[in-house]
C-alpha cells in the first residue's frame, strides 16, 4: 500500500511534468509562430502599424466573430489605417473616410478590386470584379445599357410592377418568414426580367443551383466534395448548362425576345459585344449582385417600418396617395416612382442603419504610398465603410431610425456616402435595386398590416441575416 501510495504520487507529478513540458513546449510553438508572421512582414518598410496574427489564418477568427468591435479595437490601438492578416492575405484596413473616397476614386493608379480569387472563380473570369481597365469599361457599359435609367423606366418597371403585384397577393392570415420571402422575391424579379417567358420549373431548378453558388463565394475555399466551396462549383456548372441551353433555344428561334438575355444575343448590334462566355458571367453578375443586397434590404426596410410607427405612417400616405389617383389595379409608372421621396428617404435610412455592406475590397497592383504609408503590391485593402454609416456628425444620433434625414437631396451624393459604393466601381444597379424595392414596399403598405411573430434575432455581421427568420403575421390592411 505504502508502495502503491508513492508510486501513485510519483506518476502525479510525473503526469504533472510531462503537461507542463508539453504546455511549454506548445506555447513556445504558438510564440514562434506569432512572432515568425510578425517577422516575415515586419522587414517592409513603411507598413502601417497592426498585428498578423497567426501563419495562414492570421486574425481571420477574431476578425469574423467580432467584426466592428474587433475593428474599434484595433482602431484604437493603431488609428484608422492598420495592417491585418486576414480571409487568407495580409491586408491594410482602412476606416479613414478621406481615405476611402480617394481609393474609391482612383481605380486607375492602381487600385483595382480585390475580391478573393476563390469568389472569382465561381462568379466567372469575365465577371465584372475580375476585370479592369478597358475590359471593366466594356463590361459596365454592357451592364449599364441593360439596366440603366431608360430601360428602367420603358421595359423593366411594367415587368417588375406585374411581377410584385402578383409576387405579394393572397397573403392575408399567412404568417410568413420575410427574409425568406424577401430572397425568394429579388432573385425571381432579376430571373424574369433576364430570361422572361422561362416556365416556373425552370426557375424552381435554378434557384437551389443559384444558391450553392452564392454560398460557394463566401465560404472556405477548399474544393473537396462535401464543402460548400465544391458545391458552389457545382452550381455554377448547372447554371452555366441551363443557360447554354437557353441560349441554344433562342438561336434557333425566330422569336425576338424582349429580355436581357433577348438584348445580349443581339449585342453584335450594339457598341458593346460580348462573347456567350461573358453573356454568362454577365447574367450571373447581375443575378449575384442584386440577390442579397436587395432582399436583405427590403427584409430590413419591413423590420424598421414596424418599429417605428410614425415613419410606416407617413410612407403610408405617400403611398396612398398614389394609389388615389389611379383605377383600382392600374400599374405604377415612372412618375409615381418618381414622386416616393419618403419611400427612397426609408431604403437610404435602412441601408445605413443596417449596414447592408461593410465595405468593399480592393488589392494593389504596384507599391504604393497611401497616408504616408507604404502598402506593399498585391496587398488588400478593406475599404471598411460601415462606421462612417454612424458617424454623428454625418448622421446625428445615428443609431436612430430616421428616415428624414434623407429629405435633404445633397445627403444623397455627400462624398462619404458608400452605400452604393463610389468612383468607377459606384452600384450600376443602384435605381434598379431601389426601384425594386420601392414597388415592394408600395404593394406591401398598402395592402397588408403586419406583425412579428416570436423573437426575432438579427445578426449585424459578417452579413445581415435573421439566422432564424424574421417572421411577421399579415392582414388585410383595409379590414
Ligand atoms: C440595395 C441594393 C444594392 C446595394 C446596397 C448595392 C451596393 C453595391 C456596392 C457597395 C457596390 C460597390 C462594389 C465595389 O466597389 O467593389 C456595388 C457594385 C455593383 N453592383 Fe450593386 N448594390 C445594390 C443593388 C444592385 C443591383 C440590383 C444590381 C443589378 C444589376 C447591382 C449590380 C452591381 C454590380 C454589377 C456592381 C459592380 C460594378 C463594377 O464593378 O463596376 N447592384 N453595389
């Protein structure tokens, strides 16, 4: 027993040793590690200053879950302009607006997108992120000939005014989750107004391609059956068959169509031709870029509207006042669209509050001095602009809901505001998301009251998302 009692003791503190030596000897590791990414960046000159973090993963983690905290912090450690490790590149974080402005502005000294290739890939190589120069120009100018104010105001809003009347009828005593309706309604608005005509099946095996797509861009990158990022490859597969064969059809047919793709296929008529290669990535752009930007948008916009009484009642005047002057079912025009100022005030106010985009990214092409730092070629930049959404000299009380602060046209174009983006790159969907969303909020107030249902969590970051949905039960509003 004696025996056994020290032999016990012993191998204790054996175990003990052993730990602590292993303990040690890993964080010795961890050390060196921290220390080697430290190292490896810090013989440049003239970087600005922040942390590395950890080999490869950098301070992906810290970045991720705390995003705008983990960005004040480091912002007061190390100013508005620091450098990072993080989604896999060593990257330069800018929260300077004047900064911002200026790399916004200056696409052509260098400052060119720099979205992670990962994301390129699956978005196409004629994709309009993964273009500069006069290959960008072309591309945009394409985009804007199919989505600019013209077409907006003669072909798309009829179609898009048909689509949402029919999209939001029958829903009195439905109790429905308005993110997932949201979804649902920007990606079959944009569908229609590219390929019209298509039967409902199609889209109904296009949407779950489309996506495992979206998802594929903005997950890990590791292209192995099972993740995300393989599935996403898959998608784009699929979708890229489904219009191959589309535009097969349409070839063969003697039909002209009135649609996007309609416009595309006659591009040899027009100042911008694109080869069938980037008329796919073209269509997947559009169907890519106005997807969660105005869902989640319009998502938002109902949540805001149902908290804040006064606003929902003065938008509700706007609107009824609209539909005053017209016969019982008869269309919005462009006039009516026009005269929503309240309603383009609300989708401002929704997009700023919520931060519906953090910022944009962009990588540079050269060395390069920017504040009087050097940041190295082909380094990121993450062009952060959602604190300047709550700057209070900007925006007085700015975590206040308070869509009249829009009233005033010049906030629209002050030179911090990035909602849309800005310079060369600025939203070329801009009035086509703000119109969509407009039509919605039109038929949505002035044909349904509505309230939440349960408690309804709302995360701000990385995206706007209610990870549970944000479920509303609707009347009839007249009842
Ligand atoms: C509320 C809705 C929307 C918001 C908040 C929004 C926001 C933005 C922002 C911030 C950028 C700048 C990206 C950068 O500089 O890298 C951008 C670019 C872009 N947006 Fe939108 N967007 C919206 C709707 C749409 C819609 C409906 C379309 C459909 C055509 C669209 C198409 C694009 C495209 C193609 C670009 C890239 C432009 C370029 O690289 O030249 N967006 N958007």
């Amino acid at each position: 027993m004696p025996f056994a009692a020290f032999s016990g003791a012993s191998m204790a503190v054996l175990l003990v040793v052993i730990v602590a030596c292993l303990l040690a000897f890993w964080l010795c590791i961890c050390f060196a590690m921290l220390k080697w990414n430290e190292i490896r960046y810090s013989r440049r000159k003239g970087l600005p200053p922040g942390k590395m973090g950890w080999p490869v993963l950098g301070q992906t983690t810290e970045f991720l879950k705390h995003g705008p905290s983990f960005m004040k912090k480091q912002r007061a450690k190390y100013g508005s302009v620091f450098k990072t490790h993080i989604l896999g590149c060593p990257t330069v974080i800018s929260i300077d607006p004047e900064l911002n402005r200026y790399i916004l502005m200056n696409e052509g000294k260098g400052l060119v997108p720099g979205y992670p290739q990962s994301m390129l890939d699956i978005l196409g190589k004629c994709n309009i992120a993964a273009v500069h120069g006069a290959a960008h120009r072309r591309i945009r100018g394409s985009l804007l000939s199919l989505v600019g104010p013209l077409v907006i105001k003669d072909e798309l809003l009829p179609k898009i005014d048909k689509f949402t009347r029919s999209f939001l009828q029958n829903w009195h005593g439905k109790t429905i989750d308005i993110q997932e309706t949201t979804n649902e309604m920007a990606l079959r608005v944009s569908f229609d107004q590219i390929v019209e005509h298509e039967p409902t099946a199609l889209y109904e095996v296009f949407k779950p391609e489309f996506d495992k797509l979206l998802v594929g861009t903005i997950s890990l990158p590791i292209n192995i059956p099972g993740t995300n990022y393989h599935h996403g490859f898959q998608g784009r597969k699929r979708i890229v068959k489904m219009l191959k064969q589309i535009m097969a059809q349409r070839r063969a047919s003697a039909i002209p169509y009135d649609d996007m793709l309609g416009r595309l296929l006659r591009s040899k008529d027009s100042k911008y031709i694109l080869s069938d290669e980037e008329i796919i990535d073209q269509i997947i752009t559009i169907l890519y870029s106005g997807y969660e930007t105005v869902s989640t948008t319009s998502m938002m916009a109902v949540k805001y509207l149902h908290d804040h009484p006064k606003a929902l009642e003065e938008l509700r005047e706007e609107h009824f006042a609209i539909r005053e002057k017209k016969k019982p079912g008869e269309a919005i025009d462009w006039n009516d669209y026009k005269s929503m100022s309240f309603t383009r005030a609300v989708i401002f106010e929704t997009s700023r509050l919520a931060t519906v985009v953090n910022g944009v990214l962009r990588r540079t092409t050269d060395d390069m001095v920017l504040n009087g730092f050097t940041i190295p070629k082909g380094w990121r930049i993450y062009v952060y602009t959602r604190e300047i959404n709550y700057d209070p000299f900007l925006y007085p009380e700015p975590f206040a809901f308070n869509p009249w602060r829009w009233l005033d046209k010049n906030m629209e174009s002050h030179c911090y505001c990035f909602i849309f983006g800005g310079g060369s790159r600025l939203c070329p969907g801009k009035e086509l998301g703000i119109l969509q969303i407009s039509i919605f909020i039109h038929y949505f107030v002035t044909s349904y009251r509505w309230e939440e249902v349960g408690r309804n969590e709302i995360h701000q970051f990385p995206r706007v998302e209610a990870p549970k949905g944000l479920h509303v039960r609707i009347s009839n509003y007249h009842d």
